[in-house]
C-alpha cells in the first residue's frame, strides 16, 4: 500500500483485492465443475461405445480419463495405472523370441534362367 493513502483508499483497494481473489476461486471452481462434467459425459459415451457397435469404446474412455485427468488427481492414478497395464498387456503379447518356421526358406534363390538375363530398365 502506499504511504500517503487515507484509511478509505487502503479499504477500498483491500476490497478490490478481496473480490478479485474471490473471482479467481470462483473461476478456478467453474472451470473444474465444467471439465468434470465433459470427462465424465465422455466417459459415459465410452462406456456405452463398449457395448454398441458404432461408437469406440476403449478410445473414449480413455479420452474421458484424459480430460478428467487435467482436474482430478483420482482420474490422473486411474490413467497411469491404466497405462502401466496395457504395456504390461502389450508386453505379454508382442514376443520377443520368435523363430521362423524350420520348413520355410530363409531366402528364395532367383531361378538361373532369370539371374543371367540383363536389367530390362538399363
């Protein structure tokens, strides 16, 4: 506060910064509310996309969790644990060791007959 304000300035600017941090709280709060209520409606969509053809359901669930995730600490451990499991899932299925079939050739040979003929395109 300045020095040479009177008793009536230093209340009115404690007033105006009262409102302001009151105006931010309630901004902060409609913001969440808002984010919340498109995560879940998202979610919700997702969850009936499991269950109807049209819709992808795995993609709008974990969409809703993502807007979710933006507001609400539960939605961001749900989200990471979800992640950990489908690399886990991932992992399980993508093998390391495949080996090609004994039976198949590792490499077709050309034909002799092909091999000597010169390259039609020079």
């Amino acid at each position: 506060m300045k020095v040479g304000m009177n008793r009536r300035e230093k209340i009115a600017l404690r007033a105006k910064r009262l409102r302001l941090c009151w105006l931010l709280f309630f901004w902060r709060q409609a913001r969440k509310i808002v984010t919340g209520v498109i995560g879940i409606t998202v979610l919700l969509i997702g969850l009936a996309g499991l269950v109807l053809p049209v819709l992808p359901g795995w993609v709008l669930i974990f969409v809703g969790l993502g807007i979710l995730a933006t507001e609400f600490a539960w939605a961001r451990w749900v989200l990471k644990v979800a992640k950990e499991r489908l690399a886990s899932v991932m992992e399980q299925l993508t093998p390391s060791d495949v080996k090609p079939h004994e039976s198949a050739p590792q490499e077709v040979p050309l034909p002799q007959a092909c091999s000597s003929h010169p390259n039609p395109s020079s």
